[in-house]
C-alpha cells in the first residue's frame, strides 16, 4: 500500500493538474476580451461585441473552476504539507497574501462589472473594468509565479532555528529564475487561449456558424498563436540556460545524461533505465545537447551521478520535456499552416478546421508536460537545496489521505466533463440562435 507521504503527492498532483487547466486559459483569454471590446469601441462593428458576449461567458466558467481548486490547493499547504509552512511560511505566507490583495478582489470584483453592467455602466467604464481584470489576472499569476519560481531558485532569506526568515523581499521575489519563468508561462497562458478560441471557433464553423463574429475569432486566435510560438520557442531556450546554470540535475533528468560529459548527444527518442543508468532504445543527434544547451559541441553537461540521491526521477521528467517541446513544434506547424491560408484565401479550409478543432485543447498538454518537468525537475526538494519534499508531509492516516485523493479525484473528473459539457454547449447554442450574421465592411473585418 502507499505511504502517507506518496498518497499526498498524488493528491496534490492531482489538485494542481485539475487547476492550472483554468488559470491558464483565463491568464490571457481576458486580455483577448480586453482586444475584442477595444475594436468594437473604435469600429463599432457589432461582431466584435458578439465575439466578446460568447467569451465572457467562457471566461467566468474558467475563472470559477480556478477559484474553486485554488481554494482547495491552498488547504493542502496545511493539511497534507504542514512542513512547508512551518519551514518557509515567512515566505510563502505574504506572497500568497499579496496575491490574494492586489490581483484575486480585483478580478472578482470588476468581472461582474463585466458580466452583467454593458446596460448599467457606460461603455467605456466597462471597458475599464475589462482591463482591470485582465491586469488582475497577470498579477495574480506574476504573484505564484514569483513564489513557484523562488522554491526553485531561492535567494533573500536566511535560515534560523530551521526556519527561512526573509532579508530582501527585492530578491526573494525577483529570484534568478522569475523574468524567464513568468515571461515562459505568460507565452504559455497566451498559446493556450489563442488555440482554445481558434479551436471553438472553427467547431462553430464546422456547426453552419457563418457569422462575422466567428471568422473574426479564428482570424485572431490563429494569428495570436502563430505570433507567439517563436517567440515561446526563443524564450524555452533562454529558461533552459538558466536552469541549467541554477538547478543541473533537472536540465539532466531532461536530456537524459547520467554521466558528466563532453559533446553530449540530443535524445530525440529514449527509454530512460535507472537502474543501469542508461537511455535503452536511443535514438540521438551526436553533440546535440551540448550545442543547445553551452552553444559548443564539445561543451559539458553535468550528469545525473554527480547528484547520486538528489536528482528527479529521470523518466518523467524526460518524456514531459518532449512532450512539451513536440506539441509546440506541432503548434508551430497548424498556426503557420492555417495563417498562410488565411493569408492567401480570407479562410481556413475545412480539413484544417478540423485540425483547428483536434487542438483546441493542446495547450493544456503543453503546459501540464512543461509543468509536470518543472515541479518534478526539482525533486527531491520541495524548496531547492532547503526543504526536501519528505521533510514537509503530514503525519495523518494514510488511509484518511487515501480517501481525500479519491474524492478529489472523482469531484474533479465530474467538473472536467461538465466543464467540456457547458463548453460545447454554449458554442452550438450560438450557432443555433436566431441571429442572422452580422454584415461588416471589410475595413471593419481587418485585425
């Protein structure tokens, strides 16, 4: 049977899988609210208000499934880790408030300004109210992040007694990884967004939605998308170098290298073996991870032995990468792809709209693999190189842990379907109403 201590990283995997779906959607689905309200003011095209109507409603889903598993979450700090807080609350503690101040009342607050006040407030205080909360999104996410990034690479404290108390809030929440790790998951949040509005919109298309409201939004999700993925692509590259400066052993879980070496190869495909410390089935670019990783094919990566009982377990941490690293090549390729057509021809053809509709979701896979690397990559510690991970669990029952994990499990999978239910619902609600489409002059159509 599992231990206490394997049951509760079970359960907070699963917490925080089920919850980063939401934040990562609404992180940048507001800002795109935010762009939909701001061309209708200055087109008055009505087919951007249409556009921003249909994805309010989305967004205040989301942003409801995230403050819900939020809430969760957080328990668990007390409930399942009462070591984290006990070791490093002084820190932790004040960035949770501070996100909880300044970002979550701001988006609570004006997002029923946004829902329910376009016929109570004026136009232009409800577009106000829709930048307010898009800001409050961002700084929401810059406030976990800042704490996600400090457990990572931690500065600006000292240790008294076994106790982390801060000496330099500048530090401690502009640590060494923060500007990559937020800049990465803000590009993450924005790719997300800009393939779940594509994704839908191209469903309308597919159900006879013929409106100017959805073209609309499939012209900008498909060029958002294809905007943003070189430059998440440049941006990976420059949060890899940083891990590799900061934390070795996950950049070496990552690329699968158990000795330290010279001229290490790229594994595009392997079986990662602990046991003998080898890549079974490889198949490799000579040199390849030393020219991406020090830009030298003779430069060296530190292996995995030089951290015999303090490295991440290899396997998850490997394929998650790639993972990762293929779904964005992937989103490369069908954002290219269909802005090239909409380039050439004003529309994506049908078999592509499928495509479009197949990826509405990739985002979500693309951030849990590059979540999952990150907060394994940095096993066994649960604060690098302060807190291990086992060092922090509860001392309760298994057993009461064991049935936690279950209900979890079970509530979320029931939101899941019925988040997906209520998506697609709403979406062929819109095609079904009876709303002629709404004519535009081709000035007003432009992004």
């Amino acid at each position: 049977m599992l231990d206490v201590f394997m049951l509760s990283r079970i359960q907070f995997a699963a917490n925080i899988t089920f919850h980063i779906l939401f934040p990562t959607i609404t992180i940048a689905l507001c800002w795109l609210l935010l762009f939909f309200k701001l061309r209708y003011d200055r087109t008055g095209n009505t087919a951007w208000m249409a556009a921003y109507r249909f994805w309010v409603k989305v967004f205040a889903l989301c942003f409801a499934l995230g403050v819900v598993s939020g809430i969760t979450m957080s328990f668990q700090f007390g409930t399942n880790w009462p070591g984290y807080m006990e070791k490093v609350g002084n820190i932790a503690g004040p960035l949770l408030g501070y996100e909880v101040l300044t970002a979550f009342f701001l988006e609570a607050t004006f997002l029923g300004v946004m829902l329910y006040g376009s016929n109570r407030v004026s136009n232009r205080l409800h577009t106000v109210a829709t930048a307010l909360v898009a800001v409050g999104t961002s700084l929401s996410a810059f406030w976990i992040l800042a704490l996600n990034s400090w457990m990572q690479t931690p500065t600006g404290f000292e240790m008294r007694d076994g106790v982390a108390y801060p000496l330099d809030w500048a530090a401690i929440i502009f640590n060494p990884s923060m500007p990559y790790r937020v800049t990465h998951m803000l590009l993450a949040s924005g790719l997300t967004a800009s393939f779940f509005v594509a994704g839908v919109s191209a469903y309308r298309l597919l159900k006879g939605d013929r409106s100017n409201e959805v073209r609309l939004t499939l012209k900008t999700g498909v060029y958002l998308a294809a905007i943003l993925i070189p430059i998440q692509i440049f941006v990976g590259d420059m949060h890899g170098l940083n891990t590799l400066e900061h934390q070795p052993a996950k950049i070496a879980a990552m690329e699968g290298v158990w000795h330290t070496e010279k001229g290490a190869p790229l594994q595009l495909f392997a079986l990662p073996n602990e046991q003998t410390q080898t890549n079974d089935y490889s198949v490799s670019i000579p040199r390849g991870a030393s020219w991406i990783l020090t830009h030298s094919g003779d430069g060296e990566i530190q292996g995995l032995n030089e951290f015999a009982g303090e490295h991440p377990p290899v396997m998850p941490v490997f394929w998650g990468f790639r993972v990762m690293v293929g779904m964005g090549l992937l989103m490369l390729l069908v954002s290219w792809s269909c802005s090239f057509q909409l380039w050439r021809r004003g529309h994506v053809a049908t078999l592509w709209q499928r495509v479009l509709v197949t990826m509405t979701f990739s985002g979500w896979l693309a951030t849990l693999a590059g979540w999952y690397v990150t907060e394994i990559g940095r096993q066994p510690f649960l604060v690098y190189g302060v807190l291990k991970t086992a060092d922090a669990v509860t001392t309760t029952a298994s057993g009461n842990v064991l049935f936690t994990a279950i209900t979890y499990v079970l509530v979320y999978i029931v939101l899941i379907v019925a988040f997906l239910h209520t998506l697609f619902y709403l979406a062929r609600k819109a095609v079904s109403s009876d709303v002629k489409p709404l004519e535009t002059t081709a000035k007003e159509a432009k992004l």
